[in-house]
C-alpha cells in the first residue's frame, strides 16, 4: 500500500497573517523595517501604509533586483541592496528557479513534489553579505529598524547567524517558516523556534495560506514588564 505524503492530510491556514494588525495587538511601533529577499518590493505599499519611516530592500538575483531598482525609481526614503544575505561576507552560489521566487541558497528537495512544474534552471555567482556587515556600513546601523523580514526559501538560519550582533536591536522577526524540508538542508520549525528563542524571541503567529508544509512566523519579544501600581497590577505579557 503506498503511503500518502504526511502533507496531504493537512489544511492551509484559512488566512495570511496580517502584519499591520498584530503590530496594533501587541503595541509596536513601525519604526523600521528589513526586508531580506525582497523580489520585486511586493509588500512596500503595506510597508507603506503601516507608516515605516525607514525601508531595507534586499534582493540577490540581479534580473529581478533590476525590475525592483525600475519599479521604485524617485521612491524617497529607501534603500536598497543587491546581495544574499548569509553566515559570511564573500560570494554565495544563488540557485535559479523557472519561478524565480523559488530561487534559495538552498537546492529544492520536497519542494519539488509539492510543486512540480518548478524546477532549477542555473545557478548564479552573487555577492553575499551578512546582515551585521551590511548595517555596519550604513549611518544608522540597526537602530533604525524594528521589523526583520526573512524571505529566503529555506536559508533563513544563516541570515540569522550572521546578524548576531544586530539581532538585539530587533523587537520582530517576521520569517518564512518550514513544517518539512522543501529545500536540501533547511531549518525547520523547531529549529528556527529554539535559534530565536535563545535569542529572546517567542513565535506568537503562524499562518500557512499557501500549503501546510511552510508558512509564515511572527517571532516577538516579550514586552518589558511594567511596575506595580498595586498588589493586584500584572506585568505586561504577549497575547
């Protein structure tokens, strides 16, 4: 009898999460925010309409960080940057996909049975860099950002070892999360929860629209506890 892959019995969440009102929920402002794997800046108008004040696009394939430097040509108040993000500074080996927001740091594995019509087409040599450099070198540093975005098809644990020393300035990491190995080698759940957890983050919203083999995280700090006004005050805690 063969057996049916695990997926197949499961349901995708009914809905996406919804960045703006879980920013509302737990009281964070929208100071800043990083966005590694940016592709063509589809979320800038939520980004936007969230009211942002400072903007990171960061995007590894040259031909689809040619059609986001178009598309947001006069755009002020952001910045943009044409590398992959990793555990080191140096070159990286970019694996290209017949639908390049497939494309990862990472070869496809289960990915190629859940969507079959996407297949690798080449790779590519690009300038990789890790987050700490990268921030390093702007004015600002990490200070201005609050929101870490991670969009990166697998290779999230290597953009966040090499933003060890920026990690701290974040109050959200926003990340594509893994429930099977769709790429050769990539972290799932469990290890990306306990990688953050270590670190003072706790994963408060999950949502898989997609497929229920990934989906999307919400990871926060615990909000600072708040001084008792009395015996019956509670300090303040995530919902």
């Amino acid at each position: 009898m063969q057996r049916l892959p695990f997926y197949v019995t499961l349901s995708p969440s009914p809905r996406m999460l919804d960045l703006a009102a879980l920013f509302s929920k737990h009281q964070l402002d929208a100071r800043g925010v990083i966005h590694v794997g940016a592709h063509e800046g589809q979320e800038l108008p939520l980004y936007r309409a969230m009211g942002f004040r400072h903007i990171l696009l960061v995007e590894a394939n040259p031909a689809v960080f040619a059609r986001l430097n178009a598309s947001v040509a006069g755009d002020s108040g952001l910045e943009l940057a044409l590398c992959a993000v990793g555990e080191s500074d140096g070159l990286a080996t970019l694996r290209l996909t017949t639908f390049d927001q497939s494309s990862s740091l990472l070869p496809l594995k289960l990915h190629r049975e859940v969507y079959p019509e996407i297949e690798e087409c080449g790779t590519l040599s690009v300038p990789a860099r890790r987050l700490d450099s990268l921030l390093a070198e702007r004015p600002g540093g990490v200070g201005d950002f609050n929101l870490l975005v991670l969009d990166v098809q697998g290779a999230e644990l290597q953009v966040l070892r090499g933003a060890e020393g920026s990690l701290a300035g974040f109050d959200a990491v926003l990340s594509e999360i893994n429930f099977a190995e769709l790429y050769e080698g990539c972290a799932l759940a469990p290890e990306l929860d306990a990688f953050l957890a270590d670190r003072g983050f706790r994963r408060v919203a999950t949502a898989c629209f997609h497929h229920p083999t990934w989906g999307d995280a919400l990871y926060l700090r615990p909000a600072p506890a708040q001084p008792a006004a009395g015996r019956d005050s509670e300090a303040g805690t995530l919902a």
